[in-house]
C-alpha cells in the first residue's frame, strides 16, 4: 500500500498514461470524459480533478485508489 499526495497522485495518472500504449483521447474515451478535462487532471491539482485522477491510475495499473482526506488540528499559540 502506498499514501499518496495531491502532487504525487497527479503524477502518478500522468506517468499511467505516459508509459501505457494509449493516448489521453484513448483514455478520455473510455473513461467518458472530455480529452480536456483528462489534460486538466493531469496538469492541475485541483480537488475537483481529484476523482478523475483516482480514474485514470485505476484504468491503467492494476491498483484500487481509495481517497482519503485528512485534516489536522493543532492548538493555537497563545
């Protein structure tokens, strides 16, 4: 099991298409999303892209994405 960051799993979708025979119009095709939104996904890391990220890994390696969000709280300094 690997914990991944926003960066890292953008990185990750984007190495998945890299080093696979197919192309972000190949992968928006089957994953029914514009070739647009699948380039955004891979350029940006916004939150909102984030499901689609999990997608294109899930696509392409043989890997579950399960998404986690965690927020820390610590004391204010007083």
């Amino acid at each position: 099991m690997a914990t991944l960051n926003a960066e890292e799993l953008r990185s990750r979708a984007e190495r998945a298409i890299e080093q696979s025979p197919y192309t972000q119009a190949d992968v928006s095709r089957e994953l029914d999303v514009s070739r647009a939104s699948v380039n955004r996904a891979l350029k940006d890391t916004s939150p909102k892209l984030e499901k689609l990220r999990c997608r294109i890994v899930e696509l392409l390696e043989p890997y579950r994405v399960e998404r986690k969000r965690i927020f820390e709280l610590h004391p204010k300094d007083e």
